[in-house]
C-alpha cells in the first residue's frame, strides 16, 4: 500500500486544528458574548500554531477556520434547527453543554457546505474534536446527531 503523500497528511492536521480552533472560538463566544472580529483577531494572533499556557498549539488552516466559525454565525438559525430536530424529543438544542453545541454547529455547517469533505470525516473529525472536551456518553451523541444530518444533506454518500 502506497504511503499518503506528506502535503496530504500536512493538509489534514491543519484543518483538524482548524476545526478544533473553530469549536474553541464558537464556545467563546457564545459564552462571554465576544464578536467575531475579536475572535478571528484573538485566534489568528494568538492561538493558531502558537503556545498558550505551555501547550504548542498545531498551525491550522486560518481559511478553513475562518470559514467554520463565519459560516456557522451566518447560517446559526437554521442549523439551530436541524441539531433540534435531530436531537432526542426533550432535549432541544439549549439544553446541551455550550461546547457539545460548538461542537454539533460546527459540523453541521460541515455537513452542509463543505461538499468537498466527505460526510464520514466532518463526522469522525468533529468526535475527535468532543472527545478533547468531554468523555462517554457525549461523543456518542454528536457521532448520532451528525450522522443523522449527514444523511439528510448526503444521502448518496451513504
């Protein structure tokens, strides 16, 4: 089997940096309220591919992350929508923990304008960004959610 060529792998870790930059910068402001002029200025200068607090953060695709947060306060309302229709009946979308909402609007919005990523990597990518916050039961859940969006926006992936 042929090895996966470098800028590939490279391309790869970048955008999973970008999408879990994109959750950070969501759950920031959807907490504190902070605009997203101050977070893409916060974010480009201080966190992609810099250290903060002693941890080394990867270089991350700053379009790809700009993309994520921007498309996802664009479009909020309607994806609101959908992760509440896919959400269990009594558990609307402000009763999930901020970062699992960051979490599920970021890969929705994936899910529905980044047809150039296939809909099985949106949703392992953003597991692996849930699984960095939280643990169990919660991963499973945005694995369901998103696989049930999935369906509905790429059906024929499927």
């Amino acid at each position: 089997m042929a090895e996966a060529p470098k800028t590939a792998e490279k391309k790869a870790n970048r955008r999973g940096a970008a999408r879990l930059a994109a959750v950070q910068a969501l759950y920031q402001m959807d907490i504190a309220g902070a605009g997203i002029n101050d977070i893409f200025a916060e974010f480009e200068s201080h966190w992609l591919g810099n250290e903060v607090e002693g941890d080394k953060y990867l270089p991350a695709e700053a379009a790809f992350f700009r993309d994520v947060v921007a498309g996802v306060v664009r479009d909020q309302n309607k994806l609101d929508l959908l992760l509440d229709e896919a959400l269990s009946k009594g558990w609307p979308l402000k009763r999930i923990d901020a970062i699992l909402r960051a979490v599920l609007r970021a890969g929705a919005y994936e899910l529905d304008h980044r047809k150039d990523v296939p809909a099985r990597v949106v949703i392992k990518e953003y597991v692996d960004v849930a699984q960095a916050f939280v643990e169990g039961e919660e991963t499973g859940l945005v694995n369901a959610v998103l696989d049930q969006i999935a369906r509905q926006f790429r059906a024929s992936e499927f």
